[in-house]
C-alpha cells in the first residue's frame, strides 16, 4: 500500500531527535498498551500483518501528528471491532466508564 | 441535542487505554499476571545487552563468527536468543571498507530478541524518510564521521526479515576479555549509528 507510514526518502521531516538514556517506556500507558497488543496477539486475536495494515489505514494527517504508540491502539481498537472481538458499543461503553471513574476520582 | 448518540473516545491516551485495558480484562480476553509477565520481560530481560553478548563472542570466536556471519539465526539461539521479531535475522559487519546503517523505513522493524525495543527516534517519521536518502548526513547528526573512501550500506528491515550490525572491535581491546568487550557494546553501534571506542 502507498500511504503514509511509507516514509523512505520523504522530505520536510526535520532533524533526528535522539533522546539520552532513554526509558524503554515513557509512561505507564505505554507499557500497558504494549502488553495488551502483545497479549491479544499471542492469542490469535488477528495476524501481525493486519496489525501493521491497520495503523496503515490511519487517517495520514492523524497517523504523522500522533506517537508509536497511540498508533498500536488505533489498530488494536479497530481489529478487535473489525474481528468481532469487541462490539463497538462495548468500546463506547468502556470509554464511558473510564471517563466517570475519572472524574470521580477527580471530584473525590 | 446531537442527532446520534455516537460516544467520541476519551482524548486523555491514557483513559483510553485503560479503558481497553479494562473491557478486554472483563471479556477474559487477556490476563492480568499475563500483561505484567510481558512488561516485565521487555523491561528487564529483552535489550542490547544481548546483542552485546553476540558481538564479543564473535570478536573473541572467530568459528562463531563465521557461523553468525554466514547463518545468524541459529547462531543467535546459540547463547539463547531466539522468538519474536527475530525469527529471522541478518548480522551484516562493518569493516574498514563498509559502514552498515539499519532502518524500517514503513514501521519499527527492529530485531527485538538481541535489542530489545526500538528508541523513540527510530521509530519517528525524520530517521525513517531520512536514512535512505542521505545517510552519511544522518550519521553526522549521531556524530559519526564517515570517510568517503568508506562504502555506506543501508538495510531497511521488514516484517519477515530483521538485521543486526556487527560492529567493529575497537582499537585497544585486545588484553580485554569477553566480559569486558561486552560492556563496551552499546545499542546505537549495532544499528549503526555509533562507533566503539576503547574506553
């Protein structure tokens, strides 16, 4: 597929920005996203090609203004629903709880 | 009111993924000791120290190097480093005549099992479009000098097929064993760009 992610020899990028002593996650999200990407995949919940086709079908403008990671939770999102796996609505229902817990939380 | 009731994702990345997190926990289909077990892992048993192991071993063993140079698969599962984004790996060396460089232009494709997770700037959109284009300027801003009488080989890795660099063994280590050798092994030489040094 021609898109986006096919990024060898584009031009405008910028300078490299190489960070010293890197963490191998930069926040507690990510090492949960990671797990669960991993998790999910080991039990056969879709192929690794799907995986990286899906971050292809990312929305170009949304796929270069957003990190690695939030990439594996789009195409994890997405796959799940596409595959069954998840109901769109247990994904809506999902965020909803997140967010009230969070501002209960907040509130608290 | 809207004409739909469609729920828009948290913007917080961080609500979202829990959120994920959570419903899959609910659904049975992922394990809470199963997620920490795979943290843990890339966390502290999966980095270059790794591929540190590999590159003293063939500094210090040149059957085993032949073996790494000619096979690296199975040479690599020799000191126990095998599975996932590795299953089929490449060891190009850097000589005096070539400096080899590894990128994924389209992705991440990086050799996990001898170093780990790739860094931030190897996955980012400047090293991927860039490496292919002009490396020794890429190689500049690592501040690494490559003379032009020194060929410059870039390998962008793929889904199917990952590579690693040999680097070469510095200048001085020659009383240093392989413990020693390993500790003067660092991530950024095994993708290319760094060179070693004695220290």
């Amino acid at each position: 597929m021609n898109g986006i992610h096919d990024l060898g020899g584009m031009h405008g990028m910028g300078p490299i920005d190489a960070e010293t002593d890197e963490p191998i996650f930069h926040a507690e999200w990510e090492r949960r996203m990671f797990a669960l990407m991993l998790a999910t995949f080991a039990n056969g919940s879709f192929k690794g090609d799907e995986f990286r086709h899906a971050i292809e079908r990312m929305e170009p403008a949304e796929y270069l203004n957003t990190s690695y990671y939030e990439h594996w939770l789009h195409s994890l999102e997405r796959l799940l629903v596409e595959k069954g796996q998840v109901a769109p609505g247990e994904l809506e229902a999902a965020w909803k709880n997140a967010a009230n817990a969070a501002d209960a939380e907040g509130a608290a | 009111m809207a004409s739909h009731d469609h729920t828009e994702p948290p913007s917080d990345i961080a609500l979202r993924v829990k959120a994920l997190e959570s419903l899959l926990l609910d659904k049975g289909l992922v394990e809470a000791e199963t997620l920490d077990a795979i943290v843990d892992l890339y966390e502290h048993n999966i980095g270059p120290q790794n591929g540190a192991r590999v590159v003293a071993r063939a500094w210090t063993d040149p059957e085993y190097k032949a073996r790494l140079l000619s096979d690296a698969t199975p040479a690599i599962a020799e000191l126990g480093y095998r599975g996932a984004q590795g299953e089929d790996m490449v060891v190009v060396e850097n000589t005096p005549e070539v400096h080899n460089l590894l990128v994924c232009t389209l992705c991440s494709c990086y050799p996990w099992p001898v170093l780990g997770l790739p860094p931030v700037w190897y996955k980012a959109a400047p090293y991927r479009a860039r490496a292919v284009s002009e490396p020794r300027a890429v190689l500049a801003e690592f501040g690494v000098d490559i003379g032009d009488d020194v060929e410059v080989r870039v390998w962008d890795s793929t889904a199917e097929l990952r590579y690693m660099v040999l680097p070469e063994r510095p200048a001085g280590t020659e009383g240093l064993d392989v413990e020693e050798l390993e500790a003067l092994v660092t991530r950024d030489s095994m993708i290319g760009t760094a060179l070693l040094e004695a220290r």
